[in-house]
C-alpha cells in the first residue's frame, strides 16, 4: 500500500528550508510547537478511506503533487482586491495572500481601545498574552496530519482580539487568496479569534484565488467565545475548482455564548472541513450551518462535531446540499452530549438535491447521547427536485430554466436567510440564480 | 375554433386512459366534462397541460391554429391555456407573488408584451385579489403552503384572473370546497368570462354548474366522450347518476 513516503519527505525536507529562514526565532516557544509538531507529522499517516473518519474521501488526488509552502507573501494591488470585496458591506478588511498578511490592501478602521485585528505573525513576534494562553490550544495537532503539518509551518494568519465588553458593529472581512501562478502553492493561514466577555463581532472568512490554478490551502482556525461573548462566523469557499482546501476550526464556547456559523462551499476540487464546538460551561447556544453547491467533479466533505460537555446548552445544525454532473458530497455530523449534559438541546438536519444521475451523497448524523434528560432530533433527506413543483411552475408560463431555479433557491433559503449579514446572503443568492439561469 | 381534439390516445405507464377523445370548444363557450372517477377526467386536463408522464399514442389537438401537442408545458401556458389544478402544489420558499410575477413576465415576454414594474404589478394584483375574495397575507407567503382547500382553489382561479388565459381548464375546482367558496370561485369564473376566451369546467358532481353556467355538457366514461348535450344533461346526470351513461355506452358497443 502507498504510504505516501515521498510526499511527506518532500514536506519534512520544505520544513528545513523554512526553519533555516526563521533565523533568531528557533529559540522561541513558538518554534518549539513548530518542531514538536513536525515530529508529529513525520509519524502520522495520511488518511485513507479504511479510515472511519475519511470513508468517503479519498485524499490521494492531493497527495500527487508536491505542493510549495508559501513563505513569502505574494503581491496584490487594490484593484485586484477590489473584485472579492461584497457591495454595501461595511467592514474591516484584512488581506493575505498565499497565507501571509498584506497591509497595504487592508483597512482596519476605528476599532474601539484594545481591539487587535491584524497578522497573527506580528502578534507572535510581540509575545502577546492572549497568544501564550490560546495559540495552538484547540486545534488538536497530535492525532490530525493536516493540522500537524499547519502547526509546523506556523508563520502568518489571521487575528482577531476583542477585550471585554466591546461591540464591533462592522463584520471583518478576512480574504485569503491564492496567487499560485502555477507554482503549486501550499498556502497555510493560522487564524486565531479571541472574544472577550460580554463582547460581540462578525467575522468572514473568504476563500479565493487570482487564476483558476491548482493549489492546496491548508487552513486551521481556532476560536475562543468568552462569557457571553457572541460570534457570528462566515466561511464564504469559492477557492478555484482545481484547487484542493482542507480547513478546520475550533471552537470553544465559554458560559452562555453565543456562537454561529455558516458555511457556504462553492469551490475546491475537494475540500474537506472539520469544524468542532465545545460547550465548556453552562448556557451555551450554537449553530452550525452550511451550504454546498457542486458540480464537475467536485467532492465537499464535511465533518462536524458538537460537544455538549456542560448542561443547559443548545445547538441547532442546519446542512444543505445541491449536486449536479459528476460531484460528491459528505455530511457526518456528530453531536456528542456528555453524561453531565443533562437539559440539552441538540437538532440536526442534513438536506440534500441531486440534480443529475451521477451526483452523489453521503449523510451521516451520528449522535452519542450519555444523559437522560435531552431533547436531541436529527434528519436527513436526499431527493430530487420535486417534478409536481416543476410542472406546476412551467403550467403557469415559467421556463424550465427558471423554474429550476426557483426551486433551487426555494430549497436553500432557510439556510440562506439564517445569515445575519445581508451582503452576503445577496451574494449567495446572486450566485446560485447565476449558476442555474444561463 | 379555439381548441380541437381529434381522436386523442393516451397512456400513463403503458395503461391506456384515454381512449379518442373528440371535442371542439370555440372562443365564448364554456363546456363541462362530467365522468365517473376513473374516467379519464383529470387525465385530459394533464394532457391538455402537458404533463410529461403521459404519453399521448394517437390523435392531434389544435389550439388556436397550432399544434399543441408539440409544444412545451410552458409555451401552452404562454399561449393562454390554464389549467387549475385540482391539487395545487406546495411550494415553501417560493413566495405567490414571485411565482405571479415571474410568470407574467415570462409570458409578456413571450408575446413581446412589455414586462411589468413592481408597481404595476402591485396595482393589477390588488385588482385581481378581490375577484376571488383573497386574502393579502396569503399572498406574500409560500405558494399554497399551509393554505386551506378553499384557499388553494381561490389562488389558483387568482392566478388565473392575473395570467387572463385564453382557455381557461378548471380540474375538479369544486372538490373540496363549502358552498360560500363555491360561490366565490365561481363568480371569479364568472367574471372572467368574456367572449374571446373560453372555459372547461372538469367535475364529478353537478352542483358548481349551478354557479357556472355550460353551453356544452359531455360525458366521460372510459376513456371516450360518451354523451353531449346542453345544460340539461347535467341535471339528467344529477338525477339518474351514472350508472345511467354506463349502461348507455354498453348498449352503444353492443348494438
């Protein structure tokens, strides 16, 4: 069997190269992780579909290439810049290219006292304290390759701090993008939000490229939610539809935070994403949503995993799927409620439309339930577009064209409208009237 | 002539329903098709639609001096045939109005008619909705979701106050609705009526003929119009059932 030696040397060997660059920081605490990560990487093995946790996807097509871990930024003007940004969105935006933060493209502006938004590398380099007590703390990097393989490569990323009691009205826009200009670019961005008690904001991650090019983005987000604290997170995938995307992210909810997610797929050849919440105290509500539109031979993965550690907490999962040509789609989400968790509420939906013979779905709730005093639903369906609507909609002078799309944006829009942010939600819908109405 | 079916075969998964239909209906009539269950009613009315599952095997439909057979579910719409369901779908996410205005449009456009502006359409919305005694919350929400049997057939002869067909088919429109309902869908029809358009009023029982006065009765059995006649024929039906055509078409085979 292919163990995938080559590619993991090939990586081990990129690792010297990038330490040899780091000159002056090998002694730091950062660069130990790094180090003690790599060894962890070196005796991990990739995943295969005997796997239970990658059963329907196989990563060999990403293991054929051997990607070049950005160390440098790559440039970008504003104009560039200009055509990923949203029409009346208010915000704060902030830039990386191939994972590395560009200053010069981003504009943060009168954030409240003590509010951090920037690049995590320069946060590193100033020994922040919210660093030494988060970084590195909820992505597991022992057991996870992916994630072991970002944590050694730690060099740039996204960070969000918001101290104690501070509302930041406008959403930060974080746009990554690949420059890849066929250089087969592993670009790693290392995002960290820390939200303080009491304290709310809106955060976009936006994952784009410059040319429709084969690259691999590698994206590990971790997300700390305080006391009262409430997220609202977005991650908006539209990366090049050769690309490959693994991201994970992290979060921890502290006592009755409030903390919610929408993910919304539109890219990647194969994307495969693990997002985990944990309840750590009381109070707690959470929700994760999602959206995926494939075609082509696209393969959207998605792992979840809701830990309902702590009682009192709610969480509401919400995953909808629309396949057309040849693409295939993996929902498995998990909701774990502890022997403590007593007075949980858990409800999972996964629904999918196949628009074509050859698309393909696999659904999975998977729900451990150690408490006795729950309220936990779970459902999943995989149809087609219902024919007596479609009839219905053409008797009455509506073309097929229109129809279908009609009945496509009927089918996403429960999940659409859950998006608090309107230029988004537009976005969304543009795109998906785009698709269906040529 | 506004339609004519000639000798119409169809069959829904190989089982023959229709079995030569003739019939012609000109601009200002209206015609009832009255039948047993399982006559073939309904079948004609999908047919005349252009339900895909149905396989039309012989014959040839006319409307309006093009062949109706050859054209999309759509393109019939768009050339002014209606049908009223007898169960109209639910459609959550899609709101009446979306449906109405994208609907109108596509058929504007197709006769290369100037599409309406949101207040326009606003303004002949409002008008049609008192035709049929609509409610206007009803029509923001979801096309017939949670909507009562009475509300489903009042929006489908809505639609069809707004679409102004020029042949309107009107599927089992009574069933299910109480007398005050049938009164008001059947003013709406009423109302509709003009000399340049013409109705088909498909039902089992005789009642809405009362409120929606036929020129032409015929009578379904089988697969085959077996009986026509005027108004009178329905209040034959009512009274002697139809056990009574049954028989009829019987001695008509053997003799």
């Amino acid at each position: 069997m292919n163990d995938y030696k080559e590619v993991k040397n090939w990586y081990l060997d990129e690792f010297k190269k990038f330490e040899s660059t780091l000159n002056g920081e090998s002694a730091e605490p950062i660069h130990q992780l790094r180090k003690e990560a790599i060894s962890n990487f070196s005796e991990l093995n990739f995943p295969n579909i005997k796997d239970e946790e990658w059963k329907y996807t196989n990563v060999s097509p990403l293991l054929k290439y051997n990607f070049k871990p950005s160390l440098v930024k790559g440039n970008i003007t504003n104009n560039e810049v200009s055509k990923f940004l949203f029409d009346k969105l208010e915000h704060n935006l902030l830039v990386f290219v191939n994972g590395h933060f560009d200053e010069k493209v981003s504009r943060v502006k009168n954030l409240p006292k003590g509010v951090i938004a920037g690049s995590i590398a320069e946060a590193i380099k100033e020994k922040s304290q919210v660093i030494k007590e988060h970084f590195g703390k909820y992505a597991d990097f022992k057991n996870q390759i992916f994630t072991a393989l970002s944590t050694a490569y730690i060099k740039d990323g996204a960070f969000i701090y918001v101290p104690d009691g501070k509302i930041i009205e406008e959403a930060f826009h974080i746009l990554f993008l690949t420059n890849s200009d066929d250089n087969k670019i592993l670009s790693q961005p290392r995002n960290l939000f820390v939200i303080g008690k009491n304290s709310q904001v809106t955060i976009i991650e936006h994952y784009s490229s410059l040319g429709e090019d084969i690259y691999f983005t590698n994206a590990v987000t971790e997300i700390f939610a305080d006391e009262n604290a409430v997220v609202d997170h977005i991650k908006l995938q539209e990366e090049s539809k050769k690309a490959f995307h693994i991201g994970r992210m992290e979060v921890d909810q502290e006592r009755s935070s409030n903390f919610s997610s929408h993910s919304i797929s539109f890219g990647a050849d194969l994307s495969r994403n693990d997002f985990n919440t944990k309840f750590n105290d009381e109070g707690g509500e959470c929700m994760l949503n999602g959206l995926f539109l494939l075609d082509g031979t696209q393969l959207f993965d998605v792992h979840t995993m809701i830990d309902h550690a702590k009682p009192h907490c709610n969480s509401h999962e919400h995953y909808k799927g629309i396949l057309d040509d040849k693409s295939r789609g993996v929902f498995n989400g998990k909701v774990m409620v502890r022997k403590d968790a007593q007075k949980t509420n858990a409800f999972q939906e996964n629904n999918n439309i196949i628009l074509s013979n050859n698309a393909l779905v696999d659904t999975k709730p998977q729900l451990e339930i150690f408490a006795d005093d729950v309220k936990c639903s779970h459902g999943a369906t995989i149809g087609q577009l219902d024919k007596d609507s479609m009839f219905y909609l053409k008797s009455r002078g509506i073309g097929e064209e229109t129809a279908r799309t009609i009945l496509i944006h009927a089918f996403a829009i429960d999940v659409i409208k859950s998006i608090k942010v309107k230029a988004i939600k537009d976005y969304i819908e543009e795109i998906l009237s785009k698709r269906f109405n040529n | 002539m506004l339609l004519e079916i000639r000798n119409l075969h169809a069959n829904i998964e190989g089982k023959e329903i229709l079995k030569g239909i003739d019939l012609k209906i000109n601009k200002g009539e209206v015609h009832a098709i009255m039948g047993p269950n399982g006559s073939g009613k309904s079948t004609l009315a999908q047919v005349l639609a252009g339900r895909e599952e149905y396989e039309v095997t012989r014959g040839t439909v006319i409307y309006n001096r093009k062949n109706l057979l050859e054209l999309s579910p759509e393109d019939r719409a768009r050339e002014g045939l209606f049908l009223a369901f007898q169960y109209p779908v639910e459609i959550p996410g899609v709101s009446n109005t979306n449906l109405l205005k994208t609907a109108l449009n596509a058929v504007k456009k197709y006769r290369g008619e100037e599409e309406l502006d949101a207040m326009e359409f606003l303004a002949l919305i409002k008008k049609k909705m008192k035709l049929v005694d609509l409610d206007h919350s009803l029509i923001s929400r979801s096309v017939n979701e949670g909507f009562s049997g009475g509300e489903k057939k009042r929006n489908e002869i809505f639609q069809m106050a707004v679409l102004e067909p020029k042949l309107s088919i009107l599927d089992e429109t009574d069933s299910g609705l109480d007398i005050d309902a049938l009164k008001i869908v059947a003013n709406g029809v009423n109302m509709l009526k003009s000399k340049d358009n013409a109705t088909v009023v498909v039902t089992h029982y005789q009642r809405l003929l009362n409120y929606i006065i036929p020129d032409f009765v015929h009578v379904l059995y089988n697969g085959k119009i077996v009986k026509s006649g005027g108004k009178q024929l329905a209040l034959e039906l009512e009274e002697k059932g139809y056990d009574w055509v049954k028989t009829d078409s019987k001695e008509l085979v053997e003799n």
